[in-house]
C-alpha cells in the first residue's frame, strides 16, 4: 500500500457518498474514476461492495429515531404499512436482479450504455419536473402499497449503469405524485434493502476470488464514504425542500455528452 493508492480508496469513498443518493449514477461516477486513474489495487469487488455499506450506515444513522421507531413499536400501524412498503417496493429490482444479474454485468458495463443513460436520464428528468407538480403525498407514511410498488418498478431500471437508483426512484415517485422531498426520503430508506441485498448478493456471487488484502484501503473508502454521504443526506433533503432537479439533470446530459465524446 503506497499513499497514491490511499488517496485513491479516499477519493473513491468520497465519490461513492457524494453521488449514492444525489440523482447522477454513482455506478457511473465509480466505473468512471477507475478507469481515469487505474485504481486496481484491490484485484475483487471487495471495496465496492464494502464503501457501499458506508453509503448504508449514513442513512441508518440520519434516520435512526425513525429506523428504531419501527423495531421498538412494531404494533404501531404506521410502522406496519411503512416496512410493507418498503419490501413492495424493493421486490421488482430484487427479482429482476436475481434473474438477470449476470447478463446486466457482462452487457450493460460499457461507456457508451453509461453515456445514454446519463443523458436519457437527464432529459426525462427535465421533464418530469418541468410539468405542473400536483401533489397528493406530502409525507413517507402517506405513501399507499400500490405507489410503493410503482416506485420499486421505476428502481429496477437502474440495474442499466448510469440511469441512477435514486434518480429512477425520485421522478418515479413524481410522476406518482409524491413531493420532491417525499419522493428523497423514500428513496434513501429504500436504498437500505437494495443496496445491502445487491451487495451481499454480490458477496455470494464472488466469495471464491474474495480476500482480504488492502483491508487498510477499504476502511479508507468506507468511511469516506460514510462521512460523504452524511452531508450530502443532509443537505439534499433541505435543497430539494426548495428547489428542483434540473441542475442535477443538466450535469447528467453535461457528464454523458463528455464521455460519449472521448468514447466514440
């Protein structure tokens, strides 16, 4: 372990927290900044899997009062339909995860998918957000089963690198009539269930090339990646309280367009 290769894993982590929860493909941003500066220095997805779980904590942490609400009032019918929700909509992208999962590493990875996708993305997204908002849910509790399970469908398409789990989840959840810090909130719980089962399942997938080498490197990235995306939690939540997607959507098109030209 050499210090260029820390303040790769530390850069790396930063990315991961930085971009997770913002609607720009932290995939994209990852896949992008190894192949920019080569950083190879752990031979398995070990380190990607590990940051992500940094990701996780952060929200367990912002949303603790919440997360132990339902553990100590189980009863409570909100807690119930809340946790329903929950699972309804992490279903579609578990499913189609688990069926298709080999097939989405081997064809989707490639710059130019990621490109398209960034920029298909960024468009839809400007004009999900351009139409008159007409709001009917103002809160996570207010969510019904069925919008829940709309939402999960609108994650499955994030499988495709570069579309976005929480940028899929959030104009999902606007065309679904959720407001815009209604639809974040919802995004960032679900994202425990998803991003903790893809990367266990991930675990699974590749236990046999695992190995522990550049432990130092990957508690680097975890929490860098933590500590990221607790302020990045934070000061979306307030940002999107008051303003729109479109700067997030005009970078997505922005960031694709650069890489389709060094692609093609």
């Amino acid at each position: 372990m050499n210090l260029i290769d820390i303040l790769k894993a530390l850069t790396s982590g930063i990315v991961e927290g930085l971009t997770e929860f913002l609607p720009v493909s932290s995939t994209a941003h990852l896949l992008l900044f190894s192949w920019l500066t080569n950083f190879n220095a752990i031979k398995n997805n070990l380190f990607e899997i590990v940051i992500q779980f940094g990701a996780i904590l952060a929200v367990c942490i912002i949303y603790r009062v919440r997360i132990f609400s339902i553990f100590l009032e189980w009863r409570e019918k909100n807690n119930q339909k809340f946790v329903l929700n929950l699972i309804l909509a992490f279903l579609p992208a578990a499913i189609l995860g688990f069926l298709l999962h080999d097939i989405i590493k081997t064809v989707f990875f490639s710059s130019i998918t990621i490109a398209c996708a960034l920029i298909i993305g960024g468009l839809i997204m400007i004009l999900v957000d351009c139409r008159p908002q007409k709001h009917q849910i103002e809160n996570v509790d207010a969510i019904t089963p069925k919008k829940a399970l709309a939402v999960g469908v609108f994650q499955s398409l994030a499988m495709i690198p570069g579309v976005s789990r929480s940028g899929a989840t959030i104009v999902g959840g606007l065309l679904l009539k959720l407001n815009r810090q209604t639809a974040a909130e919802f995004s960032f719980f679900l994202s425990i269930p998803t991003i903790a089962a893809a990367s266990f399942y991930d675990l699974y997938k590749n236990y046999n090339e695992l190995t522990f080498s550049g432990a130092e490197l990957i508690l680097v990235g975890f929490f860098a990646a933590f500590i990221s995306a607790i302020f990045v939690i934070k000061w979306f939540i307030a940002y999107v309280s008051k303003h729109n997607f479109i700067p997030f959507a005009i970078y997505r098109i922005a960031l694709g367009a650069i890489i389709l030209f060094f692609t093609i």
